[in-house]
C-alpha cells in the first residue's frame, strides 16, 4: 500500500475517532464501538471482523490512536494470538462465535501450552484428551500460565493420540476455563507479583465443535499460534492506552476516559515490558547525566538496535527477503533490548539501582525492569531454542540427536 494510502488511513481514523470518542461511555462501549467498525483488530480477514490489513497499515492504525490519546482495542492473549490463530485455522462457525466476544473484550483468553514436563520441548506434552461422545475429557496440568486467573477461555493443546508420533496425536481446543475441574493456582515472581499461573484440569470438558484445525493437527495449529506470539514479544512501537480485557479484570463497566486520565496517556513499547526510550532520555535529564558521552551512546544504542528490529519485522510482513526466521530473530532481538533498556536505565541512576523500588528516588521503574528483565529470554520459546530453530531451519545445521519422528509417543523416554 502506498504511503497515500496510509495517509488516508490515518485521516479516515483520526475523523472516525473525533466522531466516536467519548471518555464518558463504558469501556465495552468504546471496544464495541471499536469491533463494529472494523478498528479493534485490522489485521484480521474481513469476515473475522477485520479489514485485512498488513503490517504497515495496521501500525498505522495503531500510532494513530495513539497520537489521539484514546484507549485502544482490547488487549490480552485473545486479541494477540487466539483471534489470528482461529481467523487462519477455524471453520465458519468457530470464526464467527468465538472471534467476536474477543475483538469486542467481552472474552479474555489464556494460553494453555507449557507443561512441568514441556517446555522447551512442547511437543512432549501428555495433557489428554480421551473421545466421550461429542466432547472430550481433558486431564492434566499446564504451567506458566499468563492470565490465567482472569480468562474465561483457554487456547489448549493436548494429547488425543499417543499412539502416534508426538508432533501428530496433539489436538487443538478452545477451552472453557470457568467450568468443574479446572483450578487455577498463582506462580508469585520475584517481582512480587503473580502474572503467571498453574492449571489443574481434573476430567473437564469440551465440545467436539471448538477442535480448532481438526483432531490431531494441534502441533501445526500450535506453530500458528507460537510464530504470532514471536513476532508479536518482538515488535514495538507507539501504544494507545492498553486496558485488560474480559469481565473478570473488572474493567468494562468503567468510564473509558478514567483509563486515559490515571494512566497519564499512552505509552512508547518495546514490546516486552522494558524502559522505553523516551523515559530514559528524560531520566537521564532529571538526573544531570543527559550530557555523559557513554550515557548517551548507550541510549543511541538502544535506539538502533530498536530501530533494526522494527525494519526487519517491516521487511518481513513486506515479504521481501524473507528468511523464514523474521519471527525468531525479532523475540531475540526483544530479549536483548529488555536487557540493554535495564543496563542503561542502571548506568543512569548509578548506586540508585541497588534499593528496592519502593525506596528508590526515580519511581522505582528501573528496580522493576531489572527484576524483570530475565522473563523476556524465557517466555515465548527461550532464546536457546530460538536459536536452535534457526540453527536447524535457516542455517541448515544439523538437528540434535534424537529418535525418529516417526516413533510412536508411547515409545518414546517420558520426562
């Protein structure tokens, strides 16, 4: 699309907005508002609610609510990674019954994937999932699990087949959580919080109608759902103000301009909870240290660095010298500035940095992003097995020793 069009996308925006904009309606007013003009989600297909946009003029959209200060769609594992999997994934009637209450914010999701077992190693999950007429019963337990506490559904992988090799007996289910057998239980962080959670599935249930893909293509359905969530951690940008979705956060009964007002307005992302530079420069101000040559290289640094993962994401959603790895390189590449942004932000408030952040003199955000900061390199696939997947796909390097693919699961060496 031509910048003139962009352009016009931004001007069709900022008039739709200057129409539709009112701080005094609901939150699930404003998303509502949002999903029926096609503004909640624009990189999805039109008949997913979307407008079928690239990357390009999706960004667009989003720098432009951002520059107007407003609320922007719902955010959360729904809008990221289940919306766009069942767009490419499901049928007709799984687009248009679950897709909806996700683009509007009615419906938050959560990620069922990681086992005590599989983590690195995925594919090794042994969740079940065992035929009961129209529905299937599911046991198991899934770990590290973000937002768990607050969704209503669940994006769950399990194992229907273990006769077959263990990338091809794994099934994918939209997953009620709020039903008999399901506990969620919080995983408290160093950071003192618990964004995290453990899932305990005692013989819960779910219709044969959400098998997303269908019955034992849950690995390729999965890889969907993981190569978004990798080029989603990597990419960065001007945000609109994000605000939780679904009826759990407890969010959308409340006044949408209250959202724009207590958070002091939109925020410039790294896309992976790092200090963003903006914040840094003018911490560095505050602190008189704006002038020190190496703080000023590191933040220019920081900037290029940014700025390089930005164009290889512009260049890959282009389709122009694609190396297959886009997705991967860019969830390294957030990694590193995660770290980077945390380096700096220390170098700038010196011995600051070694208080606790309610006892900090700068707000405390450089505490929290260094307590942080080794999550980035461990979510979303570490960046050990990123590197593998480009070791072995791109570079063509020899794969590590291991039995056949072909080996039935319940041959093979259980974790």
């Amino acid at each position: 699309m031509s910048e003139i069009n962009l352009e016009e996308i931004k001007a069709e925006l900022s008039e739709w907005i200057k129409d539709n904009w009112d701080p005094e309606i609901t939150v699930s007013q404003w998303w509502k508002c949002l999903s029926d003009s096609g503004w909640s989600a624009t990189s999805l297909p039109v008949e997913a609610g979307g407008k079928g946009w690239g990357r390009s003029e999706t960004g667009t959209v989003t720098s432009t609510l951002f520059s107007h200060d407003v609320v922007g769609p719902p955010t959360g594992l729904g809008m990221m990674l289940a919306a766009p999997t069942i767009a490419m994934h499901g049928n007709p009637d799984q687009i248009e019954r679950l897709i909806p209450p996700i683009i509007d914010g009615s419906i938050a999701w959560c990620q069922l994937f990681s086992e005590p077992g599989a983590g690195s190693d995925l594919a090794g999950l042994q969740t079940r999932a065992v035929k009961d007429g129209d529905e299937w019963i599911i046991t198991g337990q899934k770990v590290w699990t973000s937002g768990g506490h607050l969704a209503e559904k669940g994006m769950l992988i399990a194992r229907t087949d273990i006769d077959a090799p263990k990338h091809q007996g794994i099934t994918y289910f939209a997953f009620d959580m709020d039903q008999p057998g399901v506990e969620v239980r919080p995983l408290k962080e160093m950071t003192g919080r618990a964004l995290f959670n453990e899932v305990f599935i005692d013989e819960a249930r779910v219709s044969n109608d959400d098998v997303i893909g269908g019955i034992g293509n849950g690995w390729a359905v999965a890889n969907t759902t993981l190569m978004v969530e990798r080029s989603s951690l990597g990419s960065g940008g001007p945000q609109p103000v994000a605000v939780p979705a679904g009826g759990k956060a407890g969010r959308l009964d409340r006044k949408v301009g209250d959202f724009v007002s207590s958070l002091g307005g939109n925020v410039e992302s790294d896309g992976g909870r790092g200090l963003d530079i903006k914040w840094l420069s003018d911490l560095a101000q505050k602190v008189g240290s704006a002038s020190d040559p190496v703080v000023r290289q590191e933040i220019v640094k920081l900037h290029i660095l940014g700025e390089v993962n930005r164009l290889n994401m512009l260049r890959a959603k282009a389709g122009g010298s694609r190396t297959g790895a886009e997705g991967n390189l860019a969830k390294l590449a957030m990694s590193e500035l995660v770290r980077r942004s945390r380096d700096v932000g220390n170098l700038i408030i010196g011995a600051d940095g070694m208080l606790s952040s309610a006892e900090s003199s700068f707000d405390g955000r450089v505490q929290e992003a260094t307590i942080f900061s080794p999550a980035p390199s461990i979510y979303g696939g570490t960046d050990q097995v990123q590197r593998n997947i480009v070791g072995e796909r791109v570079l063509g390097l020899p794969k590590e020793p291991g039995p056949s693919k072909e080996t039935p699961f319940k041959e093979l060496l259980q974790n």
